[in-house]
C-alpha cells in the first residue's frame, strides 16, 4: 500500500455487477491511472490517489470541504486529520468502465465524536 500523503482524495466507486471478474477489472484500470484501491466492499471499491489524478481521471473540480458546525449537546473533537473533499458537479465515470460502474462518490470528512 502507497503512503498515504495529506490532501489525498478518498472515494467509493460503487460497481454495478460487483463480481470478482468486475472487481479486478475495474482495480487494475484505476491502479494504471495512478489510484490506489484501499479495500473491497460487497459492491464497491474504496479508493485513494492525489487530487490533480482524481480530477483528471473523473473529469470533476473539488474544493476542500468545509467544517461542519457540530450540534448542540454533542461533544465534536473536531475532523480528523485526514482532509476531504467536496465537488461542485458529477463525477464522470472514464468511458472505459462505464459499463462496470455505476458512480463515484467521495468520501465524507471523519469525524472523532
């Protein structure tokens, strides 16, 4: 596993037939493209790459996300260290999966509660 370096994008790409043939096709295109595939889920593929790669490769501009303000009566240490993103449009499926996946989205800031 590549080292993990600050302002990394962290995404799920989610497979429309997430069968082991699917799950190998799709990591090995993402992993020529320059992201790294954390872990597999029953139907999804969590990933990780830098953001200039992240926004070429699904053809999306992303903005850091903003702190959220936490409610009332619950004690927020704050995010954790980790950054994450947000876009101001789709993320754009590379023609070459298209018919394998069914979207990516980016993963939420973690938060220690």
């Amino acid at each position: 596993m590549a080292k993990e370096t600050e302002g990394d994008v962290r995404a799920e790409v989610l497979l429309r037939n997430p069968q082991p043939a699917t799950f190998d096709k799709v990591a090995h295109f993402l992993q020529q493209q320059g992201v790294e595939v954390t872990s597999r889920g029953a139907a999804a593929l969590s990933i990780r790459c830098p953001l200039p790669v992240f926004e070429r490769l699904f053809q999306v501009r992303l903005r850091r996300a903003a702190p959220e303000v936490p409610r009332p009566g619950v004690r927020d240490y704050g995010p954790a260290s980790r950054s994450a993103y947000q876009s101001d449009g789709v993320a754009v499926v590379p023609p070459a999966l298209a018919d394998e996946v069914e979207g990516v989205y980016l993963q939420g800031p973690a938060r220690l509660l």
